[in-house]
C-alpha cells in the first residue's frame, strides 16, 4: 500500500521532531516544505508532505497512518 501524511503545525521544534520521527519511521519527504503566517496567532506554521510504501499490506479505510 501507498501511504501520504501531510504533517503541519507551529515552526517549532515539536514540528522539527514529528518529521524526524516520521523520517526514522521509513516516510520519505514528498516535496518541499510550506510556510504560511498566521496573523491571529502571529507564528509561522509549517506543512511537510511525507509518503511511504509498505509491500504486503492492503490499505483500508481503517489505516491509522500515525501507526506506520
């Protein structure tokens, strides 16, 4: 099955790290990564899209992709 997760919150080190963990989980980056400023808040927030292929395995509509 072919997984895609876009990850998005603050441009933070908490953000920094749940792409990591996700990199060391076997997703690969999918593109380069967004930035857009939210003015209520008045932060960045940042959105990386990561992929992964898991061979042997149907997808389904109950797939939690985090437990990949």
């Amino acid at each position: 099955m072919k997984l895609y997760r876009y990850l998005t919150g603050p441009d933070d080190a908490a953000f920094c790290k749940r792409v990591s963990a996700a990199l060391n989980k076997g997703w690969q980056l999918h593109g380069g990564p967004t930035l857009t400023f939210d003015p209520v808040q008045g932060r960045v927030i940042c959105g990386q899209a990561v992929i992964k292929e898991v061979v042997g395995v149907a997808y389904s509509e109950d797939t939690v992709l985090s437990d990949w």
